[in-house]
C-alpha cells in the first residue's frame, strides 16, 4: 500500500513540472467561456490522460449525463469573466483579433478534475486534482505536500549554508575554546582601482562581499557615485573624441592624405 502511494505521489509531482500552451487554438478561438475553456482544456494531455474515463466525453458526443452516472468529471470552479467584462466596458471597442487576444491574457480559469464513485449513500463527488488556465497556459495546482517539502528543502539549504559559514570561520583549541577567526577580503586589483578612483569605501559596505572575496559591480543609477562615474567616463571619451578630430583637422590642413586614401590614387594611376 505504501508503494502505491509513493508511485502516486511522484506521478502527481510529474504532472506538476508540465506546462501546455497551444498558440493556434489561442490565435482563432476566445477563452470568454466556460465552454471554450474546456474545449481549449480537451487539447492537452492532462485530459487526454482520462479521456477514456471522462464523462466529458459523453458530452462532447451530445449524450447526456445526470448526476448518478459515475466516472471522472472536468468542470470549471472558478473563472474571472464577470471582472473582464466590466473592464472591456470601459475600453474603445475591440476588433476579433484584439478581442482573442485580450481574453487569452486576461482570463483565469480552475478546472476540477472530479471523481463520481457509488457510496453507501448513493453517488460521492471527490474532487481530485485542479488545473490552471492562466493567459493560456494550462498546468496543475501543486500539491500541498510538494510545497511544504519544497519550503522545508529551502530552508534546509539556507541552515547548511550559514553552518559552513560559521565552520569556515570558527577555530577551536583547547586552551581558549572557540574564537572566531573570519575570512581576511582577498580584493581583486581591478575593483581595488576602481575604489581608489572613485573613493568608494569597500571596508565598510558589505553588500558587494560575498565569501571574504569582492566582485565587481555595478551602481544603480540613481545613486550619486554613478553620476560621478557616468560623466568621468563621458568626459574622458569626449576628451578623446576632441583629440582625435583635432589630429584630423591638422592632417588636411597640412595636406598629409590619409594611408587608405593614399591606397586608392596609388591603385587609380595607369602602369
């Protein structure tokens, strides 16, 4: 029994990592209903994986079906059409490929896989799984397990990390016990002339130390050291740029004829 759940588990959990997204059904058909949710939804393989067993099926062949027939049913819990047509009122009126496309983007809809089976009472609706349409993606809500051992796996790496950290910079003898020993910044010498330049103090900013070592960086904008660099280094090229024409003018002035100018005549005179 236990082997069962395992397999179902890990084959619920593989479902989880599948996304489908069919762009042509997308570009000619609006996902402004229901209906045309589960006919977008009857394209993918999370149905086609129960099609044999799908009561929907006997809908799309016209046939009709009460609530004491049993098997699996897809039906549609949730969808935000109501909050997308009090949107569109207040938008110019769209053509029908402005309209597609704005319902693929904007709609949202759960699909719940449910499973009808015979009781003692009659017949019991369980649901079993859920899946998303969101702007025309389709995939299935993870479970609650795989999100608790995902966060507890986060949280687990992040324990290990800062017990490293502390390994790498603790010593122990016996005569004074634990001391603490960190990491002595090992600085590149690129960044350590870029401080120089710029008088930017890397002693005491620890947001560009990682592992006792520094990288190089890059300012936001916004802050007052890369205005500073921004325009040193503008005006160092404009400088260059003012250089280099200067020694252009005085070139013609002078009559010098550039080499590849010089090139050109050469090859245009008759032998």
């Amino acid at each position: 029994m236990l082997a069962d759940d395992d397999e179902f588990i890990n084959e619920y959990e593989n479902e989880c990592k599948c996304e489908f997204l069919d762009p042509r059904f997308l570009a000619t058909t609006a996902l402004d209903s229901e209906h045309a949710a589960l006919d977008y939804f009857y394209q993918s393989p999370f149905y086609l994986k129960y099609r044999e067993r799908a009561l929907n099926e006997h809908i799309r062949a016209g046939k009709a079906v009460d609530s004491q027939q049993v098997g699996l049913m897809f039906q549609v819990t949730y969808n935000n059409l109501d909050d997308i047509m009090e949107s569109l009122k207040n938008l110019p009126p769209l053509d029908d490929m402005a309209r597609i496309q704005y319902y693929s983007n904007a709609t949202i809809f759960h699909i719940t896989l449910f499973s009808r089976n015979l009781g003692q009472n009659g017949v019991t609706t369980t649901p079993i799984k859920i899946y998303y349409i969101i702007q025309g993606s389709i995939f299935m809500c993870p479970p609650f397990g795989s999100l608790i051992r995902h966060r507890l796996h986060q949280s687990i790496e992040h324990f290990e990390k800062f017990y490293d950290t502390l390994n790498d910079i603790s010593k122990w003898s016996a005569a004074h016990g634990y001391s603490w020993e960190p990491k002595p910044r090992i600085l590149d010498p690129q960044i350590e002339q870029l401080c120089d330049k710029y008088n930017f103090k890397e002693d005491v900013d620890e947001g560009y130390v990682k592992d006792g070592n520094m990288h190089l960086f890059f300012l936001k904008p916004q802050e007052p050291i890369a205005y500073r660099i921004a325009h040193d280094e503008i005006r160092t090229m404009a400088k260059r740029l003012a250089e280099a024409q200067q020694q252009a003018a005085e070139s013609n002035t002078s009559g010098v004829v550039p080499d590849t100018q010089t090139t050109q005549e050469a090859e245009a005179v008759p032998m």
